[in-house]
C-alpha cells in the first residue's frame, strides 16, 4: 500500500482538490479474486440494471444497501484501509450508505454524464456534503476504456441543480460548462488495486468505452455519523454503526470462497 508519510497531505490535498489516489490500496491478488467472484455472482448479474447516456450507450451497474457478512463486497467496504482514510479525509465517524459494481463492457460501455454524488444524495434527506466514495479499480482504467475524469477542486462550487440526460440525471450543463473553464480537467487513469477517495460534491464523469478491454470497479459510498439522513426508510440507509474488519479479511474471504470464485490462488492449502 503506497500510503503518505505526511499524515496531514491526503486532508489537506483532499481539502484542496477534491479529491486523493492512493496507489496500490490492493494487491492484484485480491482485485483478481474480486473480479473473479464478481464475474461468477449470478446475484449481481440479477440485480443489475443499464443506465443509458445521452447518446444511448448503456452502462450496467448492480447496487447494494446491506453488506453480506461472508461477502468479498463487505470486506472490502468494512476494510480498515479504506475506512481509517475516509474517517480521515471527512474528519468524523463513517457508515455504509451503500456500494456498486460498475460495469463498462467493451466497445458498448456508456458514458456517465457530469454530475455531483450530493446532487443525489441532497434529495435522500442528506442535509449535509460531507460524504464520500472510494472507488476501486478492479481492472485498469484507461482513457480508451472510460475511466473516470474529475475537475480538480470543483467541490467548492457547492451542490449543482441536476437535470435528467437520458436515462441519467446530470448537473446542469451551463453550471459545468462554466465549471469547466476554470477546473482542471483531471483523467483518472488507475492499474487494478488504485483507489480515488472524492467528495460528494466534486463534479465527476466518464466516457464510453470504446476499447476491446472491459473496465470494472467497485465504488464504496459512506455518510458521516452526524449526517444521518432527516427521514428513515429512505433509499439508502440511516446511520448504524460499521464494523470495520482488519485488512487481512480481504485475503481470508477469498480463500475461504476460492472454489466458488474459481481462483486457485486463495483455495485453502
């Protein structure tokens, strides 16, 4: 794991940007025994659903609100890497608010239009944008595959009125146009195992696939413990305390499903 020895850097550049990478926050072990189970989950294939962009090319994404206690999903989502940082970056207590699976097929994967999370995330009675994501690549993220494109430091504009596009529902386009010219245009390109913690506000997007390689990854959302949504029973959940696992966990679930996974690598010697 490619962590900073300055322990204030990745607050203060997060802060600042909108958003940090930390390299190599998982091997390729554990993001090939991901893709893997992720692959052969006939439970994500069920729930998945497609989102076209505004020039109908379809994105499939497949979302959960619960984390399965014997799931790869949960151990990643729980993980004390990933949940030390965003405690860190948000500076208060984190819960699941939910994860997804995003799947980009080659040469038909769509593009996501510019949008803010808290854009959404404001109508689900989230008063407050301290919230975030860690999104992981489970396979590379390329230019040529979609990978995602961020405006550096756009999270200070505020939350953006959002307009359907679609079957999407992005920012206003004359807010980003506007937000365009004075942000830097940022490429997230990233192996399997990088990770990007971005805030809820930092406006974000993709492009279509148009390469023969397919680009997954696994997007881990949290609120904050004082953010607690005004209404329960809403679309995702209110606070409730995360378990977090030690990081170890990853590595010990997929062995202890290597078989179903059929990924020799983590079967019990």
């Amino acid at each position: 794991m490619n962590f900073s020895t300055d322990r204030d850097e990745p607050i203060t550049n997060f802060q600042k940007d909108g958003y940090i990478f930390e390299r190599g926050l998982f091997d390729s072990d554990e993001m090939a025994g991901l893709l893997h189970g992720a692959k052969s989950d006939e439970a994500l294939a069920a729930e998945s659903y497609a989102r076209k962009d505004a020039s109908g090319g379809a994105t499939r994404l497949a979302l959960r609100n619960e984390l399965d206690d014997d799931s790869i999903y949960a151990a990643v989502v729980r993980s004390e890497r990933v949940v030390s940082m965003m405690e860190r970056l948000l500076g208060d207590e984190i819960y699941h608010y939910h994860h997804k699976m995003m799947i980009k097929e080659p040469r038909v994967g769509g593009a996501w239009e510019w949008h803010q999370d808290y854009g959404y995330w404001y109508n689900n009675g989230c008063l407050y944008p301290n919230m975030a994501s860690c999104l992981i690549a489970v396979d590379r993220a390329t230019r040529a595959n979609g990978c995602l494109q961020v405006l550096r430091g756009s999270h200070l504009i505020g939350r953006i009125d959002h307009v359907k596009t679609g079957d999407q529902t992005g920012a206003d386009p004359e807010r980003v146009s506007a937000a365009a010219e004075r942000h830097e245009l940022v490429y997230c390109e990233m192996e399997p195992g990088d990770a990007i913690f971005f805030h809820a506000n930092l406006l974000h997007c993709s492009d279509q696939n148009t390469s023969d390689e397919p680009r997954w990854s696994l997007i881990c959302c949290y609120n904050t413990r004082h953010n607690d949504p005004l209404h329960r029973g809403g679309r995702h959940p209110n606070y409730l305390p995360l378990d977090r696992w030690p990081d170890e966990r990853v590595t010990q679930v997929l062995r202890a499903t290597g078989k179903e996974f059929g990924k020799s690598t983590f079967e019990s010697s």
